[in-house]
C-alpha cells in the first residue's frame, strides 16, 4: 500500500519537465506511487503533508554505472596509484574470494550510499561470480533498501591463459554466461511502467570476453527486449588494445558486433573520437558518464560537452568503489560540471545542465520514461535537499544545487515510499551492515 502525501511548500521545486519549470513555495501530491499533481496549494483530504519548507526538491537521481560489489575494495593500498589494467591486476585476486554474502553485504552498503545522495535508480554491473555467488544476491539487496535497480548480469571469458586481463579463474564459459542471462531475465526481470528491478546484458568489456560473445550477448538481449551495457574506450590502454587486437577503434568494433541502437549503453567513453561521437548520436546509443573514476585513474576527461552538442544521450555513473572511491552522485554531477568546464570554459556546463544530466539524462541512457523529471504521471521519485543548513548558508539560488551543497538528502521517495527520512535510512538497520562489512573486509585483508 503506498501512502497518499503532499510535499507542501518547498523553497523550489525543480522539475525537469519538459518545460523545465523551476516552482517557487510549489506543491506535489502523490497517490499510489505516481506523482498526481505539481503546482502551488495543492490539497488533498487523504493526503499526509510533508513540510517542505527549507528545502529544494529534485527527482530522484538515476545512476548508470556502478559495480556494488567493489564497496568492499575501497582504497586498497596496492591499487591506489595504478592506472586502469594495473589497478585492475591487483583487485583480480581479493574479489576471487568473494562469496554471496561479500556480494550482497557490499551491495546493500553501495545502495544505501547512493540513496543517501539522492539516488533513486541504479544500473549495476556485476561482472565475476565468484565461489557461488549469483546476480540475485545484488537484486536482493536493492529489494532490503528499497531503490529501483537495473541489475546487469555481466561476464569475463577470456583469462590470462588465453591473452586477457582476468585470471582463469574468474572466467566462465561462453554457453554458461549466456544461459544464466536468460535465466535472471526470466526470472527477475520487469518491462513494465514502475518497475523496480530491470535486466540487462553486459560482457565485462572489449579486453575481458570474446567477440562472439559480443555478438551472442547483443542477439540475446534483443531477442528478450531487453538493454546492453559494456565498457568502452576508457582510457588510452583500451584504444591501443582495441586498435592491436582489432584492427579498429572502438565505437567502430561496437558497431560491428551490434552494439549500437537506443538499447545500448556504454560506460566510459573517456576517448570516443569525433566520428564515433557522431555514431552515437545517429544510433541513440547512450553513455554513463562517471568523471570521479576518471580522475581517479588518470583515464582523461570524457568530452561530454562535445557528445551533448551533438545529441548523444549522456547519464552518470558513480563506478565502483573501488575507483572513485565513494557513491555519492550528487557529487559526481559537480565534479562532471567542473571538468567539462576546466575542458571548455566556465560557461559551458551550468548546475542546472549537470543536474538534468544526473535525473532525465540518467533515465533516458537507461530507457526509463517513467521517472527522472517531476511531472504528473510520472513515479514519484522524489529527493529533498535541506537548504537551511550550513553547506547552503548564504546562497542566493538554491536550486543551483551543486554549486553550494547539500551532497546527502534529508528526504528520499521511491515509489512514493519513504527511503530516506530525516537524513536517516529508514529501510534497514545500517549500522548492523556496516558492522557485518567491516567483518568481511577484516577477513580479506587478513588472507
């Protein structure tokens, strides 16, 4: 049963409707977990009202780009100053010992952190199962918090042994990865308008899996209807390796194993090229921007001004935790505001353009046409940001959200459910999940 409520009198609702209307003092009435009304003295007999006095009020933030299982590999000291493929070598063989419990203990930390930062929908990609562990113990967690998840049940097939960058024993055979697809879309997965849980297809990367796994993961998909998602043209490691191995760039193999078309999305993209930007704009193939992992790897600044311009569909990505190394999304809108700025000048990428990136771009990578802008009809995911406190003190436009703060909500809703409440998660004890990775992490580190 969702609750009937009225969110009265914000400082200013920022809709990100068509219109892109900016409602001072508004009003929104959700019923059933869709938003009814916006506007101004909004009322409702059933309704439970909602102060927002104080507060700026946002849609939910979409993230399309996150690998939850890395919330246990945070700052590894080994990892901390290596660029990509090393960085990727030396966390190989920690995340080989992960078990369910690693994996969805993890996955309720990262989901959590993202609803603390106004996340109401997150992709993942989860691309190793290691000793047992399955994509349902992801989706399961996101069930626990209570956030939409699009869970992407992602592969490596190609080990050490046959010139890739995983060892062998993070590999699974080609056949096994694509049944086990079929099976979680089967079992797990939901077309329809408000859906919390979604699948998609996702071989790990160029450099992990083959190209008729490419190829075969792309007829799957399509064949089930349902999206695709990989790694791309990351940083200038992947170029070569492309180039070496493939004789092409990228956007070019992409194209050639069927992964292009609005049913695509790709993360990175540091290093997409003037044409392969064009490709993806004709293709309405999307891309999960994800500027703090970027920086963080020393992989470049992705020309997101220029992929934009030219109409390519841009969405935001926390990335692991293990390369970020936090999950707060409302901060990585203001790191990707300020790098396409340091790229092109101060007047290039405005706060309002970084948060439309962040709430309707999201939705519209990851084909969502039911969230992302508050708007009648749409899912009521909803995020309020208390600009009555010290990080916003003394700003003379609030709704210019990443330029003075807050970076954590005071109120989150998630199909008209309350996930976050007075800054405080309301949907699970945190502290017992903290206190459980903690353990788990103390084991690693003592292998």
């Amino acid at each position: 049963m969702h609750p009937c409520f009225i969110i009265r009198g914000a400082d200013v609702v920022v809709t990100m409707d068509d219109a892109r209307r900016e409602i001072k003092g508004g009003d929104i009435l959700v019923r059933n977990g869709v938003i009814e009304a916006v506007g101004t003295l909004l009322y409702d007999d059933d309704a439970q009202i909602i102060d927002g006095r104080g507060c700026v009020v946002t849609p939910g933030l979409v993230n399309t780009h996150h690998h939850l299982f890395q919330t246990l590999t945070r700052a590894v000291p080994e990892a901390q100053n290596a660029l990509l493929f090393g960085w990727l070598q030396q966390l190989y063989p920690i995340w080989a010992q992960f078990t369910p419990d690693h994996m969805r203990t993890s996955a309720m930390v990262g989901l959590a952190e993202l609803a603390f930062s106004g996340c109401s929908l997150t992709s993942d990609h989860l691309y190793l199962y290691p000793n047992g562990s399955r994509l349902e113990d992801t989706i399961d967690a996101a069930k626990q918090v209570g956030i939409r998840l699009h869970a992407t049940r992602g592969a490596m097939s190609i080990g050490e042994s046959d010139g890739g960058l995983p060892p062998d024993s993070l590999v699974e055979r080609e056949d096994d990865i694509l049944d086990d697809c079929i099976r979680v879309i089967d079992a797990f997965h939901d077309p329809n308008p408000g859906a919390m849980i979604r699948i998609g297809v996702a071989p790990c990367s160029p450099f992990s899996v083959s190209r008729d796994l490419m190829r075969n993961a792309a007829l799957l998909a399509r064949d089930k209807g349902v999206m695709m998602h990989t790694h791309l043209a990351e940083n200038d490691e992947d170029v070569a390796y492309s180039l070496e191995k493939f004789g092409c760039r990228p956007g070019q193999y992409a194209q050639d194993l069927g992964w292009v078309g609005p049913d695509v999305w790709h993360a990175h993209c540091v290093k997409l090229d003037v044409s392969e930007i064009e490709l993806f704009a004709q293709t309405g193939t999307g891309v999960a921007h994800c500027p703090c992992s970027n920086c963080r790897l020393g992989s470049g600044i992705a020309p997101v001004r220029a992929m934009r311009d030219a109409g390519v569909n841009v969405g935001l990505g926390v990335d692991g935790s293990a390369s970020n190394d936090a999950g707060n999304l409302v901060s990585e809108a203001r790191q990707a505001m300020l790098l396409q700025r340091v790229m092109n000048g101060a007047d290039k990428m405005s706060p309002r353009e970084a948060l439309e990136i962040a709430t309707r771009g999201g939705a519209q990578v990851l084909g969502r046409d039911d969230v992302g802008q508050i708007a009648v009809g749409m899912r009521a995911d909803i995020a309020l940001w208390d600009v009555s406190d010290i990080e916003s003190s003394g700003s003379w436009d609030p709704a210019a959200l990443l330029l003075a703060g807050p970076t954590q909500v005071k109120h989150l809703f998630v199909e008209g459910n309350q996930i976050i409440k007075d800054g405080w998660l309301a949907t699970l004890d945190i502290r017992r999940v903290l206190d459980q990775q903690s353990m788990l992490v103390q084991g690693l580190m003592g292998r």
